[in-house]
C-alpha cells in the first residue's frame, strides 16, 4: 500500500515541461479540461520556464485547488533546509495555493539528504506539503533514502519510463512496491519517441488498439500503469491530446496483450545506472 493511493490521485496525469513554450491559453485550457476527465494529478518543478509552468498550472487550477492533485519539484541546489523552504514558499506564489499535495527532490544534488528530508518534513508539521519523495533516484539512493527517513516517510519516486525505457522494471519498481512508496512514470510517450503508426511496434500498439476501442497512446499508458503503485504523467497541450490520454483511464489490457507488448518493446538488461532525462 503506498502513501498515494488511486482513490487520491489517478493512474494518469498530466506533466507540464515547456509548457510555458506553447500557447499560454491553449495550454490552460487543456490543463483544465484534463482536469474535467480525471487527470487531476497536475505534475510541475520551479526548473520548468523558471517558475513559468508553476504559474500557468496557478492559473488553470484557479477557483479548483481542492479538486487537484499537485506535485512540484525543488532543485537539487536548493535543496538546503533554508533553500527549501524559500523555494516552496516562492512555488506556493506561483500556483497561488497554500499547500502543495506532493513535494520532490528534483534528483540527487550537493545537499545531505538528512537535510533535505529534514526540510521536507518540516514543511508537513507546517501542512505546506501533504507529502514528500524523490525524483530518479535508482535502488541505491532509495536504500539510502529509507536509511535517512525511516519507514512510511517517501511518498514517491518520479523516474522516466516509458515503451522504449523499461529499466525500471528490474529494480526501482520491485523496491517501491516493498515499500509502499509510488513510481510516477515520466515521459512515458518518451518525450519526442513514441513508435510511429507504420513502424513494427507501431503496429503492435494499434492492432492493440483496435481491439479495445482506444488508441496506440491509450495502450501505452494502460500498459505503463498497469501496476497499481505506477502512475504517468504525459504532457499535452492540447484539448485533443487530453483527452486521448484521458480515454486510457478506462483501458483494460488482457495478460496477452501483456505479454504482445512486452516482445515488441523488450526490456533489456539492468542498466549500471538509472536513465534519465
Ligand atoms: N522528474 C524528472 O526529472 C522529469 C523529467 C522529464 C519529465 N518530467 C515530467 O513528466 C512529464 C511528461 O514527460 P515529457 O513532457 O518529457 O514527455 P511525454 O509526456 O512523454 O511526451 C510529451 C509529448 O507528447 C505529446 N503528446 C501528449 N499526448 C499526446 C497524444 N495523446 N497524442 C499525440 N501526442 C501527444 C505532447 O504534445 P503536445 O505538447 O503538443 O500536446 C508532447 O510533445 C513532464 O512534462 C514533466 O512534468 C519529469
């Protein structure tokens, strides 16, 4: 059982890296209306335009804080018990809300972790976070991690995964689950490396696809999560890219699409150390 729980916070979710780069009302308007279908797990970091997504997310939240699940990142350097603080209290600014549903550590930086987890947990007595964890930390760093903060402590840890990128599969997710603590999958449409429809995979996905009623995106993100500790948080900026990724909130695959899609899109061996982007 892990601190985030599918009754709070849904198998998918919405990212938001570079949205500050697209169009700012397109951008929130999608953000909403992910919200309306049950994306309501909103992931942002004070890296993202420098505080920019953190403000577009205040704006698209406006009016609907309770009904949101959201998740900000601080940055490895700031990661101080006094750098934290400042950087919680100027991302609370940017989304305008008094507390944040999940704080990260962006990755591992130059700040002890004991400080760190020290922070966070300060922040919590406080109620400006309602939970803490951890970004591309692979088993090693948990193992410390845990060491650090004891039992029921890490509510997550944010690490890229996707189709092409299993390599969470040998540990990281297998150490989670003895835990209790969640795996949001980032990138999980690998940034800019989802299989084209014509390619062997891409084939793979849509005859999958068909099958079911949904779309080669719907497959790879029910296949993603199809752990109940794993969720994903793809980025769209669009309404119709929202609500393709919403549609896989209801798409169940069977043990033999399991098994189709994991010999289309091998695992591999256990790298040395954790990929991440
Ligand atoms: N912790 C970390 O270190 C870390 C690292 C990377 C990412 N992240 C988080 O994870 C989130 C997701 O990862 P990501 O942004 O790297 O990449 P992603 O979600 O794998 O892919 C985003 C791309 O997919 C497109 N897309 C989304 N839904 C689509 C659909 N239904 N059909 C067609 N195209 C679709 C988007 O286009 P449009 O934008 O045009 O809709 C965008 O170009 C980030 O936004 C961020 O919040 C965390």
């Amino acid at each position: 059982m892990t601190i985030w729980t599918r009754k709070r916070v849904p198998a998918i979710g919405q990212g938001s890296w570079y949205i500050e780069r697209g169009d700012k009302a397109e951008a929130i308007a999608a953000l909403r209306h992910g919200v309306d279908l049950g994306l309501t797990h909103i992931d942002t970091a004070e890296m993202y335009g420098d505080g920019a997504s953190e403000a577009i997310i205040g704006e698209a939240i406006a009016g609907r804080r309770d009904a949101v699940f959201l998740v900000s990142k601080v940055l490895p350097h700031n990661a101080s018990r006094a750098g934290i603080r400042a950087a919680c209290e100027r991302t609370l600014k940017h989304l305008k809300t008094d507390r944040l549903d999940g704080y990260l550590l962006h990755w591992r930086g130059p700040h002890p972790l004991e400080e760190t987890f020290a922070a966070f947990e300060a922040l919590k007595q406080e109620g400006k976070i309602l939970s803490w964890g951890v970004s591309n930390f692979d088993e090693d760093d948990l193992d410390e991690a845990l060491e650090v903060a004891g039992d029921g402590k890490i509510a997550c840890n944010q690490v890229l995964y996707h189709l092409r990128e299993r390599a969470i599969e040998h540990a990281v997710i297998p150490w989670c689950q003895r835990h209790g603590v969640a795996v949001t999958a980032y990138s999980p449409f690998g940034h800019h490396d989802f299989p084209e429809p014509g390619s062997a995979q891409g084939r793979v996905l849509a005859e999958i696809a068909s099958a079911h009623g949904a779309t080669p995106r719907q497959v790879a993100l029910a296949f993603l999560t199809r752990d109940p500790a794993v969720f994903a948080i793809p980025k769209a900026a669009s309404l119709t890219h929202v609500e393709d990724n919403a549609g896989a909130l209801t798409v169940s695959l069977t043990e033999a699409d399991i098994a189709r899609i994991d010999a289309a899109f091998p695992r591999g061996r256990k790298p040395s150390s954790l990929p991440m982007i």
